[in-house]
C-alpha cells in the first residue's frame, strides 16, 4: 500500500540529507516523498533535487514558484499532492527510526478494520529528543513535554495540541476533510488533530518512532518542562501569553466556521463557549474554563491559563 510522505523545506541544507536518508532506509518501502522548498536561501533545493535525480521513482521536488509561506501553509500546499490512501508529514531536520513507517501503518491498520477507512483516521506516536548530533537529550517527548497523548477530547485539544505533525499519519478521508486549511489555523496539525477529534479517531502509539532534532533554527521546538527557567521566562511574556490564548481562540472561530455544517450540536456548543471567552468578563472567562474543562497539559500549564485566560 502506497503512503505519501510530505516534506517542507527552507534553509535546510546541514540537515536534510540525513533525514532523506532515514526515509529511505525505512523497512516500510512502499512510499513516495514529496519535497517543496519554501524559497530556501541556501542550497537545500540542489540537495534535494541531487536525491529526486537519483531516486526518480520515489521522491519529487514540487516547483510551483510559490516562495515565503511558511511552514503551515507550505504543508498545507504539498497536501494537495497527496493521491494515495496514506499521508505522513516529515520535518527536514528530524531522523526516522527505520520502523517509524511500519509501526505507524500498523496502527493505521488496525484502527480501520476497527472503524473502516471511511472514518477519519489519525495516527501519531512519541518520540525522542535529541541535540544538534543526534545525542539524546531526553527518550520520550511526551515525558520532556509532559504531554499527555490520551487527551483526545475537543475541549482539551481547543487549549493545547499534543500532536506532533511529525509523526502522524493520516488516512485519505481524513486529509479530504483536511485540505482546507485556513489563515487562522495556528499549525497544520494542529488543525487536523482537531478535525479528527470531531469527526473520527486518534490513535496512539507508545513508541518512539524519530529524533526530534533540537538547534537555533527550529521553526516549533522542544522545551524542558521540568526547568524553572523556562517557567520564569514564560511568565516573564505576557504579551506573548495573550497572544497565545488569543490565537486558539481565533482558531476555534475560524474551525467553527469550516465545519459548521458538520458539528454534532455538543461540538458546536463546546466551540461557541471557547472561542468567546473572549467576549466575557474575568469572572465569566474562568468560570466558562472550569465548566467546560477548558483544561491544557499538566497543573503548571493549567494554573498558568487560569491565571491569563
């Protein structure tokens, strides 16, 4: 069974060699990647176009002179490439462990037979941290993020995302109902983790299936939840807080709008009450966050949200 891989790029070319070759040796073998460079600066687009000369029957370079839209939008344009019954995203700086296919697949597998393959299916496994080399900075993101991946509920997902694109795979009826993504979606998994809570299934697999690569040049990163520091320079952004906050709300808003048409009426209730938080007093705000478990991962998160929402 054919499974697309899509992989966006911009200045990538110290790392993107490395990940190519992970997919490449993967035990999985009945793939297609499909690369779209986002105007890179450096010489990523020769890098990748040296791998689509030699591997012509497995990797494309999409060249539509579309330049600077960003990670989100340049996932959201590959998505419009992908043909076959199976999509999986891939970071350019990240290393696949070489049964991340396999393991995802058979997860994928399974949850169909369960649900069949018109239900829209999600996939997405753990994964390890690691520095610049590839050392182990930690041996499972979910436990360095403090991530809890059986949070699967709409309320839980509206606050916080803990889908890391990277190691997701999807089923064709869920990127049908995922092609559309809009400005005010905040990332693109993001998004399809929220279209898969409403409307089909999220499984989990409690491996670690890549390094995730942490450097300077890292568009989403990693951060040690347990560090004192990183809670301090947090709290030290407010304005950057309630961007944040801002931003899932706007997000709600503009899912509502997509999928209005679709929404169970609890979904549509459960939307309607995040994205107007914004419209209620303090009061209102953090009463309407504890009703409706308004909740993000973990107590610090939790206290920090209630103390800004």
């Amino acid at each position: 069974m054919m499974i697309d891989i899509l992989m966006a790029t911009y200045n990538g070319e110290k790392y993107v060699s490395e990940q190519i070759e992970s997919i490449i040796n993967q035990t999985y073998s009945d793939w297609k990647l499909f690369i779209r460079d986002d105007g890179s600066k450096d010489n990523t687009l020769s890098v990748i176009k040296e791998y689509a000369n030699k591997y012509p029957e497995k990797i494309v370079v999409i060249e539509d002179g579309k330049r600077g839209l960003g990670a989100k939008l340049n996932f959201a344009e590959l998505m419009k490439y992908s043909k076959n019954d199976y999509c999986m995203f891939a970071d350019q700086d990240d290393f696949w462990i070489n049964e991340k296919i396999q393991l995802t697949f058979d997860e994928m597998k399974r949850l169909e037979e369960k649900y069949s393959k018109n239900t829209p299916i999600l996939v997405h496994t753990d994964l390890k941290v690691v520095d610049s080399n590839l050392n182990i900075l930690n041996e499972s993101f979910w436990e360095y993020q403090k991530l809890d991946a059986n949070k699967r509920a709409l309320n839980n997902l509206l606050v916080q995302n803990n889908i890391t694109g990277c190691t997701m795979m999807m089923n064709r009826k869920l990127m049908e109902m995922s092609t559309n993504i809009p400005q005010g979606c905040i990332m693109h998994d993001w998004w399809i983790g929220l279209v898969a809570s409403c409307f089909g299934q999220i499984g989990i697999v409690n491996k670690q299936t890549m390094l995730y690569r942490q450097h300077g040049g890292n568009e989403v990163g990693a951060h040690n939840y347990k560090s004192l520091k990183y809670y301090t320079s947090k709290l030290s952004n407010v304005n950057k807080i309630t961007k944040s906050i801002n931003d899932t709300l706007v997000q709600a808003k503009s899912f509502y709008d997509v999928y209005k048409n679709d929404l169970t009426k609890e979904q549509k209730n459960t939307l309607i009450e995040f994205y107007s938080l914004k419209d209620k007093g303090l009061i209102g705000r953090k009463a309407s966050v504890v009703k409706n478990k308004f909740y993000k991962n973990g107590l610090a998160r939790n206290i920090g949200y209630f103390i800004f929402i």
